[in-house]
C-alpha cells in the first residue's frame, strides 16, 4: 500500500503538473505549489493547467496552493521551478532534514553552479536527489511509459526511501549515486536539443542532426568527466536517453527555440512573450563559459551561445563548425 503523506511539488509549469499528476492519479495526494493564482484556480476548480500543459485532465488527489508553507511539512519535495529561480523558490521553505528531488535541468547564470549546490546552500538539512531523464510533460500526465534516472546524494538508504515512492506501473526510476552525472546531462541536452533545432530550421537533413547528437554526445561527455560524471550515467536515460529525445522531436522546447533561429528569426524575437521555459538559451551561455575556463572542447555550444548572443546567422555558425580542423573521433580534450 503507498503512505498516505502527501508528495510536494514545488512549480505549476508543464513538468509540475505532470509529475503531480502522475502520483495523484495513482494514489498519492499531492500538494502542488505555483506561483499564478490563476493556475492554482485552475487546477483546484477545473482540474486542469491550462497555462502550462493544456489538454490534460488532473487528479483530484492534486491539491494547489500559492503559499508555500503549506508544503513546508512534508518530508519529500519534488523541486521543479526553472533553474534560473530555483534558489529564490526554496529560500521560501524552512531548512530541516527531508528529501529534495531536483526535477529541473539547468546550470545558474551568474554563479555556474549546477541545481544540487544551489539547493545545497539554500537549505543544508536536506538530502538531495535528482530526477532526470527523457520525459516530455504531456506524455507522462497521459500516463505513457517514461523511465528516468533517480540519483540519490544519499545513496541506497536515499534510493529505499524515494525508489518505491516516485514508481508508477508507466513511471519507471532508476538507481544512481551520480548526482553530478544525472544533473550535467540534463542541463547540456537542452543546449545541444537548439543545435539540432537549428539544423531542422535550416534544412540540412537527417545526416547532420545525427552528427550533431553523436558529436554533442561527445562534448557532454568530455564536459562531464571533468566535472566529476562518470561515462555510464552520460550513457543512460539522463544523458544520451533525453539527448535523443529532445533533438528529436518539436514537443521540445528547446529544439523549437533552434528550429526558429535556424529559420532565421532572432534569439529576442523566438523568446519574446513566451510563458515556457526553454532552459538551453540560460545554460548556453553559462556552459561554454565554464568550458572555456576549463579548456574542455564543445564547439557545438559555443557556437549555440553565440547565435543566441546574436554574434553570427545560423548559417555562418554552421559553416564555422564544419571548418574546424579534422580531428580523431576520440580524442578527450
Ligand atoms: N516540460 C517538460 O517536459 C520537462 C520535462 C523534464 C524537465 N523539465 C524541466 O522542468 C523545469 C520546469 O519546466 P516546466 O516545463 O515545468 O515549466 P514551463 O515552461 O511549463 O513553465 C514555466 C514555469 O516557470 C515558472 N516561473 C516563471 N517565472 C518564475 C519566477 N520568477 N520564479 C519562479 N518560477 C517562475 C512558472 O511559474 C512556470 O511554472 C525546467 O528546468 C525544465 O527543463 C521540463
Ligand atoms: O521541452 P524541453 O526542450 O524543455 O524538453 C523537455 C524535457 O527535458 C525532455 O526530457
């Protein structure tokens, strides 16, 4: 039987309502923090998100709220505010001892640190985990089948407590320790899901956007290891897994932000009035500094920050990047 304490969802955007929607359909309450009004109305009054994940009809086991002390009580967060807000979100809640399951995919402008040491800072007494993986929001609220890495800073006494907890018959986790791995490769996959929405918006054909994802996969992977990932969990559902997921389909809004700069439309333009998130355009930046300052090679993201910086046309990054120098396949640095 699932216990009966309530599961907190921390953010009403499209992955929010989804994840609270698939453990409330399947037996858990859910309390559901958002930051509109209109959207805690919504989902209380009609059962629905029309803001962030129209189409999909919500279990009454989600209860939503615009006070977030209200979620303050329960032993288990899921932390889904985009990753620019996600430090000023739990600088809201009481630190104590409790589990923090990061859902969101980015690295902080300003500061380059990945979503677990923000959370770290803002509240100490937490246990972090992250939940990560290939999982468009829509197909997981209709309850189609999804799996994900769950990489518990605790380890396995974290993975007994959260594994059972967070599946579902269609929600699938698996175990990892790898924090740091799990993390990097879901804030690179969005930045590398732009390129690859770049070439389908300048139609350069299925070739290159293989090329793309197999040498953006490189870069991920050379990112990583210096940073303390280890090559298995790059390799799985958090890394390559949604890599191939978000380059490859316009669900992602990260792909669809590069379709139209491939098209030809500006960086301010595509993101211009727009309610979603599309957190490759904060990473990009923030990731090729970061490479740089290492001396990790990541052409790929280089050359995504700079068209999002308005620095070249598509087409002129896409001539750069296929005049680089020949190179082995392997070579690491
Ligand atoms: N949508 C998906 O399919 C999906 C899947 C996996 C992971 N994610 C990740 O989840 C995170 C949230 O994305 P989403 O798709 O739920 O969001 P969304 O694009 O559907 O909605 C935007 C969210 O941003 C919030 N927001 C805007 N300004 C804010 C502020 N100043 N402070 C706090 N919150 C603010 C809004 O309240 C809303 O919840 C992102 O990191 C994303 O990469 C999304
Ligand atoms: O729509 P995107 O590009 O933010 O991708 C959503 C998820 O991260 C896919 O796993």
């Amino acid at each position: 039987m699932r216990p009966s304490v309530s599961l907190g969802v921390l953010g009403g955007g499209a992955w929010g309502t989804a994840l609270a929607q698939a453990y409330a359909a399947n037996g858990t309450p859910v309390r559901l923090w958002a930051r509109e009004p209109e959207v805690v109305a919504a989902i209380n009054a009609e059962r629905r998100n029309p803001l962030f994940l129209p189409g999909a009809e919500l279990s009454p086991g989600i209860a939503a709220t615009t006070d977030l002390a209200e979620l303050d009580d329960l032993p288990v967060l899921l932390v889904v505010a985009p990753a620019q807000h996600l430090g000023k979100v739990l600088s809201g809640l009481t630190d104590r001892p409790r589990d923090l399951v990061l859902c969101s995919k980015g690295i902080e402008a300003g500061t380059g640190r990945l979503m677990a040491d923000v959370a770290r800072e803002a509240l100490p007494l937490a246990e972090i985990a992250v939940l990560s993986g290939p999982t468009f929001a829509h197909e997981v609220a209709a309850g189609l089948p999804t799996a994900v890495t769950l990489a518990c800073s605790g380890g396995e006494a974290q993975w007994a407590r959260l594994g059972a907890l967070l599946s579902r018959p269609t929600l699938r986790p698996y175990y990892s320790d790898d924090v740091v791995g799990a993390e990097i490769g879901g804030a690179v996959k969005n930045v590398l899901a732009i390129a690859c929405g770049v070439v389908d918006g300048l139609g350069l054909g299925q070739n290159a956007r293989a090329a793309l994802i197999a040498r953006g996969y490189a870069e991920m992977t050379r990112f990583g290891l210096a940073f303390g990932a280890r090559a298995e969990t790059l390799a799985g559902l958090c890394g390559l897994g949604d890599l191939v997921l978000t380059c490859s389909s316009t669900s992602s809004r990260n792909f669809t932000l590069g379709k139209a700069l491939g098209e030809g439309i500006g960086a301010a333009e595509a993101l211009a009035g727009k309610l979603s998130v599309a957190e490759g355009a904060h990473t990009a930046p923030v990731l090729a500094e970061l490479a740089e300052q290492r001396g990790i090679a990541m052409p790929i993201v280089a050359a995504v920050a700079r068209l999002l910086a308005g620095e070249a046309p598509a087409r002129q990054v896409v001539a750069e990047l296929l005049a680089r120098p020949l190179r082995a396949e392997g070579e690491t640095a």
